[in-house]
C-alpha cells in the first residue's frame, strides 16, 4: 500500500490486491483507510523510481517492437503494427508480454486494439482481449464511462445524465455531446469506438531501418556477438542500397535474457553502409567501452537500427585513388572516435580572426565541413615563422627584463635576443569590459631556445611593473 | 612438401614492389642526406628525442620530418593531454607559419601512452596517411622493444612513417630505423632578422649507415631543412672515413644531452 501526498492530503496512490480486495482504492484519502483498516502497511510513494522503473520495462517491451510509448503514470503503448505475425499472432504476443512481465514480479494488465483509446480502456476492464480490427465499438461499448479516462466532472456529468456504459454516450447523436461536452469529447469518442486513429509518440526516435535477430538460446560468446552484428549489418546493407542511403548513426540494441537493455551507437563522418566497416567500428567501440556489454545470461534479442541516414551514392571505384584516400581517412577517424570519442579527433580551421590564441578552432574532425575561411600566413615570405609551434592554453606569467633575463618555471634563462614589439590590440566588440592591448615579444635565450612573450596593459604606468606572460615556444 | 611450402612461404614474404614503395626521402640538408643514404626511410620508425627544455624545438624538427615524408598527405598528430599542458598546445596558426598544411592534420588527444600507442598501430594500417606522429611525454613502462618493433612492423605494412616524439626522456634499446637528439640551436648573430628555426641534431642511431651530427635550418618556404644560411653555429659534417670515431662522437654528444 503506497500513499502520496495530493491536495494537501495524503491519499493512496497504489494499493495491492489484498487491499483492493477489503475495500480499498485508489484515492482514497489515508485516514479514511486507517479507519477501515487500523493493521494497513503504509509505504511513501517515490515518483521518480515509479518512472525509472517504467522506462526500464518500457526497454523490455523494446523487444516486441521500436515503437513504445508511455501512457501516463502507470501504462504502456505499444505499436505493434506489422510486428505480431513475428510473435504468433496477437493473442499469443498480448500473452507473452503479459507474461513475461508477470514473470518478472509485475501486475500487469493489457489489451490489444485498432485504437490506443480503445486498448487502454480494454486493458483496464478486459483484461487479455485482442479486438479484431472493425469490432472497438461493440467491445468498448459494455464498458463504464470511466473507462474512457475522461476528467471526473466529464464521468459525473454521463452518469447524471443517465448515460452509464460507453455505448450509451455512443447511441447519443453527435451534436448533442458536441453541444454539451465540446468538439473534443466527440474525438475521444470516435478514438475509443475505433471510428478515428490516434498515433502514438515513441519515447525514442523511431529508426529509419532496422533488422533483428532473435535466438531461441541465449547468446553469451563475443565471436558469436560480433557475428551477429556483421550478419545484421549486412541485412541493413542490402535494403540502404536499394534505397541508395547511407547510415551516418547506427544503434545495436542488446535485449539481454533477464530484461536488461544496451543500447551502444556509433557514428559515421560520411555515409556507410559496408557490413566490414559497420562491424570493425561496433568492435573498436565495444572494446573501448569503459563499462563492457555484460552478456549475463545471455542476450535473446539484438537489434541494428539506423537511426540516421543520408543519400550515398554506390562505393565509388577503388581506381580512383584520390578519392579512396579520402575515404580511407574518413574509415580512420570513424575508428577512432568510436574508440576514443568523437571529441578526440580532431581538426583544425581557421576562425578569421588575429588574436592569436583564437585564430584557430579544433573541430572533431567527423563533422568537420570544409571551412568557409581560409588559412592566411601571417610572416612574408622568406620571413621566419612569426607565430609559434607550441602555445599554451592559459599564458604563464613570467618575470622577464628586455635584453636581461627570463625567468620561466623557476629557471633562469639568459636572453641573447628580443624583437619586438607586436602590437596586438584585443577585439573591443567580443568584450563588455575593455581588454588590454598586448605588446608581443619574440626572444631567444642563450641555447637558441625562442619564446614569445607579451606583456599585458601597455607600457608601464604609474611605476606599476607590467606583468610578462608566456603565451607560447617557437620551434 | 615441406619444401614446396617453405617457398610458397617465402614467395609470400617477399611481396612484389616493397623495394619500390620503401624510398628514402631526402631531407635537402645534404650531408645529412649522405650520411643517410640517400633520406630518411619511408614506412619505418623514427625516434626523435627532446633535450630538457627543448621540447618545442623537437616539435618542430618532428614536423618539418613529418612534412617532407608525408608530401601531400594527412599527418596523424597523437599528442596526450599531459603533454599539451606541460609543453604548450599544438598551434595550427604556428604549424601554418612554420610551413605546414593545417587542413591536412589530424590531431588525436589521447589520455596516456597506452592509448596513443594503440591508435599509432591502428593508424599506421590507413595507407593514406603520409605520417603519424606519436608525441610521448616521460618513460611509460609501456614502450618498450617489444611495442617499438609493433610499430616498426605495421609502419612496414602500408608504408607509413611513424615519428616517436620523446620529451624527457633517455633512449632505450627499440627497433627504430633512426634515432635523433635534437636541441634548438642559436639563430645566425644577425640583428635586423630573426632566423628560421634552426636545430643542433645528433643521429646517435641509424640502421643502415653511420652517426652523425648536423645544424639544420629549417626552410618554411619551401619545406626543406638546409645549412644554416650565415654560419654562426659549428657545422660538423659527417666523419664518413671514421665510422669508429664517429660513433664515439655520437656517443659523445648523446651523453651530452642527458640531464
């Protein structure tokens, strides 16, 4: 027995069988409940771990179709269109998700209908049923009102008017329940009788392709995993070329036996859909994986979805060098951000801009589109390079005399030589308080080591010391 | 039998075309080039090492090798975040000065030695790269002969070049094809202009020749390393008649860049 707070009132919110048995319902305000019952065992509700424990069975419904929603507090919509004849027909589908939960600890409850309206009503008064399409209307129309989920003014309303099953709203004529209820209680009328459909909103994006493979045992070998993901990759192959696309996402969806669900993706820089490719970039990242697939007892269900797809045209020929070099890269930095991330691979663009440290942008290099801007030398030519090789993220503060000294990291450097200065000025329309102008300097030390220097604020005001920093080394 | 597959074995060994696809690429500092007979090799391992304080010198000696053996591919930089914080973060308005394509490199951050060393190989097997550079700071207990000669292996295979850039770090036995110690070398004492990068090398290891120990200028202009244009620094050429001696002296000059 659950309570939760509603309307300042602690109310049940859940009750279990033996309770419902005594009298009890849902609703029903607490001290009302004690006073029937002084012996009820009362427990808090938990919201967020009613959800969480939704979603988790909502994954184990995943199995039976892509297409599952949730339906309020407590309920499950599955679509489960053109997927029952995978299962033995809807009667023996609707008995196995029941089952299955059941198995699993569950009170369950469900039905199967043309219509979400009609099989959520079915659900919670008959309990099992399959309706065949056509027939919502004479299923639904011995149920109660509240059947119909309707706001408890609405309910009250029917009843006092004398209107006590479903299907005597349904005798009623159209207006008359428009003239009363408003338009929308006619829509929520034709949704139950199966006369309009309604679809539903999948929690997950619905995958452009999918192949799946089921086992009647278990599958716990990796050899075998990955086999499976190369056979279902090939499946996919097949039906993007005939479409001419090209997956950019692909998702591997783990059912394991004991209802727990992975979901693994990667990511294409460009189009594919080459099984060998598919498989080698699933295998870098389920090696990479800091929390690895644990089969368990088994996966019973692994499905490969592509959840992003692009036109591709077909594999250019292997002759053309070029743009086989193109590719080859592209397949490596695929690898490798589905090992490492995509965020660690990176390429550079310029940024159009000249304070130094922002001149460039590093993009991952998957996404990377070649860039509008393009790279400007700074130094003329047969000039040395006027930007250095190394730069540090934040400058270091230095202590630093012209033509004396460099203290950098506790050592003393001797300088032999300083040029400078360049001026750079900060770009007064990126700041709301004005940044300091830079003075930048380059100098080498002793062992030619070359430095570049810049001292914050200008020349030194007020007898205040300027502060030197070390924004980067030259090579 | 045994024979027929011992040839079949050896047939399949000796890949047709490998004499072709491993060319040495001159660097343009001829006696350098001399002493190397010819360039550096293609599709080995090379290992350039920092002396302290000069890691941004031996970055910079990695990347003009890296361009001259890549010609116009992709250059893989595997740098680890401990080495972008300590030494400075790759610049690519820096690389574009010193002479190099940016759009043609690809930077892989990686978290320690383990995984840049995993990358390399995997890396080195995209033909398509001209060259990897593998930036590895300190002495990870992972680097050892045994993955030198992995590296070497599937350097081999596609004809990729590999570049180990060491920071503070001492050589250790490997199976690299050429070893270099590299410091920065002071510009020619002209005081209007400031010089290109020029760098104080030793090549303390080298498979198939002789040692040696070189000042280098680097030419942004037109990517090749030269003579320093005003000689202010001491140029040793190579002994190439004194093989012993020049060892002595690689020796010599290796001891010298150890802290």
């Amino acid at each position: 027995m659950v309570v939760a707070k509603v309307d300042n009132a602690l109310r049940l919110s859940a009750v279990d069988r033996k309770a419902s048995s005594l009298g009890l319902a849902i609703g029903q305000p607490l001290a009302n409940a004690r006073a029937m019952l002084p012996a009820l065992k009362v427990m808090a509700a938990n919201e967020p771990a009613d959800v969480k424990l939704l979603a988790r069975i909502a994954d184990w419904c995943d199995r039976f179709t892509p297409f599952v929603a949730l339906d309020g507090p407590r309920g499950l919509l599955l679509d489960v269109t053109g997927a029952a004849h995978l299962f033995g027909g809807e009667q023996t589908m609707l008995d196995r998700i029941r089952e299955g939960l059941h198995a699993q600890g569950f009170a369950v409850r469900g039905a199967l209908a043309g219509t979400a309206m009609a099989a959520r009503a079915l659900a919670r008064y008959r309990d099992g049923t399959v309706i065949a399409p056509g027939e919502e209307a004479k299923a639904v129309a011995p149920l109660p009102i509240a059947a119909l989920n309707l706001d408890p003014v609405a309910t009250h309303a029917f009843r006092r008017a004398g209107l006590k099953t479903v299907g005597q709203v349904a005798g009623r004529k159209r207006a008359e329940i428009a003239a009363r209820f408003g338009a929308a209680m006619v829509a929520t009328l034709d949704l139950a009788l199966g006369r309009a459909e309604e679809p539903i909103s999948p929690r997950l994006p619905r995958p452009d392709y999918w192949k799946e493979q089921n086992f009647a045992e278990p599958i716990v070998m990796e050899e075998t995993i990955r086999a499976v993901l190369k056979s279902l990759a090939a499946a996919l192959s097949d039906v993007l070329e005939r479409r001419g696309e090209g997956a950019r996402r692909l998702e591997a969806v783990f059912f394991r036996a004991d209802g727990a669900v992975r979901r693994i993706a990667i990511e294409m820089g460009a189009p594919t859909r080459e099984p060998a490719i598919v498989e080698r970039l699933f295998r870098e990242k389920l090696d990479a994986l800091a929390d690895p697939l644990d089969p368990g007892f088994g996966f019973d269900l692994i499905r490969l979805s592509a959840s992003r797809t692009e036109r591709a045209c077909s594999e250019a020929a292997d002759l053309d060098g070029g743009a086989n070099g193109e590719t080859e890269i592209r397949f490596l930095v695929d690898r490798l951000a589905a090992r490492f991330g995509s965020h660690r691979i990176l390429s550079f663009q310029p940024n159009g801009t000249h304070i130094p440290e922002a001149a460039w942008v590093v993009v991952p290099a998957q996404y990377a589109q070649p860039s509008k801007l393009s790279w400007e030398k700074i130094r003329g030519i047969r000039e040395a390079p006027r930007r250095p090789l190394r730069m540090f993220v934040r400058p270091e503060p230095v202590d630093f005399v012209a033509m004396l000294h460099l203290r950098w990291h506790r050592v003393q450097h001797v300088v032999t030589k300083c040029e400078g200065p360049e001026r750079i000025a900060m770009e007064w329309w990126r700041h709301r308080t004005p940044q300091p102008a830079r003075d930048y300097f380059r100098v080498e030390d002793g062992e030619g080591r070359r430095y570049w220097l810049y001292r914050s604020g200008g020349v030194e005001r007020d007898g205040a010391t300027p502060q030197w920093f070390l924004h980067g080394v030259f090579a | 039998m045994r024979a027929e597959k011992l040839a079949a074995l050896r047939v399949s060994l000796v890949r047709p075309g490998l004499e072709e696809i491993s060319t040495r690429i001159p660097l343009g500092h001829a006696a350098a080039d001399l002493c190397l007979k010819g360039g550096l090799e293609r599709g080995a391992l090379h290992e350039i090492f920092a002396a302290i304080g000069h890691e941004a010198a031996a970055t910079g000696f990695a990347a003009g090798l890296a361009m001259r053996v890549a010609a116009r591919k992709h250059v893989l930089w595997i740098r680890q975040d401990f080495s972008a914080l300590e030494f400075g973060e790759l610049s690519a308005v820096g690389l574009l000065e010193f002479g190099l394509d940016p759009a043609r490199m690809l930077l892989l951050c990686v978290a320690d030695a383990a995984d840049g060393l995993r990358a390399a190989t995997d890396a080195l097997s995209c033909a398509a790269l001209g060259a990897v550079v593998i930036e590895i700071p300190g002495k990870p207990k992972i680097l050892d002969l045994v993955a030198s000669r992995r590296l070497t292996l599937a350097c081999a295979q596609k004809s990729v070049t590999a570049f180990l850039l060491r920071f503070g770090a001492k050589p250790d036995a490997s199976a690299a094809e050429t070893r270099w110690l590299v410091r920065a070398a002071s510009s020619p004492a002209r005081e209007e202009n400031w010089g290109h990068p020029v760098f104080e090398t030793d090549l303390v290891r080298n498979r198939h020749g002789r040692p040696g120990h070189w000042v280098m200028e680097w030419n942004c202009d037109d990517g090749l390393f030269q003579n320093p244009t005003t000689n202010s620094g001491v140029v040793v050429p190579a002994p190439s008649d004194r093989p012993a001696a020049a060892a002595r002296e690689g020796v010599e000059s290796a001891r010298r860049f150890m802290p």
